[in-house]
C-alpha cells in the first residue's frame, strides 16, 4: 500500500491482572478497521511495548495482522535499548506480517552516529520500508532533519512520523526533503496547510477514541468538498485537547470508552485516572458529546 493517509498508533489492551489480552486487542482493531482506519500502528507510543514480554510483541503483531481485511495493513513499531534488540523486533515484525517498520530514536544521549548505524542495521536486516518516528522527549536521541534526508536519499529511510504535529517541526522535515521521505504531521500541525506544503498523511494519536471521525478528515481533506472540513477539525480538537488533559494512554483509553462505549476501557498495568481527572475529561467533551457521538 502506498505510504500516505490516516495512521493511526493503536492502543494495547490488557486483562484486569495486567496481562495482555488478545481477544480484546482483536476487537479493537477490528473496531479501527470498521471505521475506515487503512494504517494500523502496533506498538506505538500509546502501544506500551515496554510492558510486553518478547512473547507477547510476537502474539499481538500476528493477531493484528490477522485482523486485517483487504486494504489495510499494520505497521510495526520498533523501539528497544540496543540497535541489537532494535533489528531482533524487525526480524520479529516481518515474520508476523508487518508491512513497514518503524523506528523510533534510541535512547539520549546517544549522537548522530549511532542514530543513524540503528536505522541503516533495521533497514538492512529487513525488507520492509522503514520510516522513523519523530519525538521530542528529552528521553530521546534528538535528530535533526538533514540526518533523515540523508538516510531517505540513500535509501534507508522511506519517511517520517512527526508526532510533534508543529508547524515549524513540519516545515524544517519538509524543507529540503527528497521526493523519497513520505512525512506524516501530527495532531497539532495546521493539516491544510501542511497538506498543501508536502505532508502526505496524518500520525494520530487521539483516533483511537473516534476513529471514524478522524478517517471522515482524511476523506475530506483528500476528495472534499473543503467546506465540510472546518466542522470536522473543530470536533476532532475537542478530543485532541481532552487527550491531552490527563495522562497516556489512560485518557485514550477512558475517552474512547466514555465515547464510543466500548468494552475495553483502562485496564492494568495503567496507571487508571483519578476521579479527578476523569470529571477534567469528561468535563472538556460532555458540551459536544452528541456531535461526537455521531462518529462513534
């Protein structure tokens, strides 16, 4: 499939004991797919990698990807300690049927150098097209965008995931790229402009809580018409910003349970939301909750 449109990190759902929990990842994915979803993320940020044994990476990916219909595939998050265990998760990920590969920045302070030995020792173990997944966590090795043009003009790289979602981090990416880096912008950046100035596709956290909504901008933004947009990006920053208000991925989850109604809600290991947060949440969608609804 080509590398543009809605992507969307999914959430990982466990059991009440903090176990991971198949059955209801399955449902939930389905439920993504359902509602126009193309790019499935497993273990992403909001995926919680870190509390999954090497067993448990390899069963959620094959039941991700088992989960997909025709017109849809999963694309695989890569983050670990080492370049090491970095390549063992790809060679893990294609044999579960991933379609792309995607690498997050190792740990800071690591330099440009091991940055980029870790994307070309991905890139060349595996097949797949490999995209990097930008963040600005001070916890991150921080890459700047003449390393990623570099790494997609010799071919390692075949994009980028800025999360950030700034309009100035989108245009420094888009500044200079070669034709070969497909960029995605995030929930923040303006997507109209960043449409018209090279992104080819949207990285969305906050489409797990409405995901048809966020597959109707994408529509949109593509095909039109234009004027039906505004509405959309209005009801979709009322769930960016409630996203936003408490911690993650708990209020992901809480929020596409308050609103879509599913089964899943938070479940351990998460730290659950306080009863305040929760009332700050529902506090920010309940005066839209019925236009939202309608994307549920």
């Amino acid at each position: 499939m080509p590398l543009n449109g809605l992507v969307v990190p999914a959430i990982t759902l466990f059991a009440d004991d903090g176990k991971l929990d198949l059955a209801k990842n399955t449902r939930f994915i389905r439920g993504l797919i359902d509602d126009g979803v193309r790019h499935i993320l497993s273990l992403g940020p909001p995926g919680e990698a870190e509390l999954l044994t090497p067993e448990d990476l390899e069963a959620l990916l094959e039941k991700v990807v088992e989960s997909c219909t025709f017109g849809t595939d999963v694309w695989a998050g890569i983050d670990a300690p080492t370049t090491e265990d970095a390549v063992a998760r790809a060679d893990t990920a294609e044999a579960a049927g991933a379609s792309v590969l995607v690498a997050f920045p190792p740990p800071a302070p690591a330099d440009a150098g091991t940055v980029v030995e870790r994307f070309r020792s991905i890139h060349a173990q595996s097949k797949l097209p490999l995209l990097a997944y930008q963040v600005t966590e001070p916890s991150r090795a921080t890459i700047s965008a003449a390393v990623y043009h570099t790494l997609a003009k010799e071919g390692t790289l075949a994009g980028v995931l800025d999360a950030a979602g700034t309009a100035q981090g989108l245009d420094t990416l888009l500044q200079g790229a070669p034709a070969e880096l497909s960029v995605f912008t995030g929930d923040g950046a303006a997507l109209t402009s960043a449409r018209g100035r090279g992104s080819r596709g949207l990285v969305w956290e906050s489409a797990n809580v409405l995901p048809r909504l966020a597959s109707k901008i994408w529509e949109t933004l593509e095909k039109g018409p234009q004027d039906r947009l505004a509405p959309l990006l209005a009801l979709q920053e009322v769930v960016v910003q409630a996203v936003r208000a408490g911690p993650q991925p708990s209020s992901l989850k809480f929020l596409a349970h308050y609103l879509r109604e599913a089964d899943e809600g938070y479940r351990a290991p998460n730290v659950a939301l306080t009863p305040e947060q929760s009332s700050k949440l529902v506090a920010l969608v309940d005066p839209h909750k019925a236009a939202l609804q309608e994307y549920a």
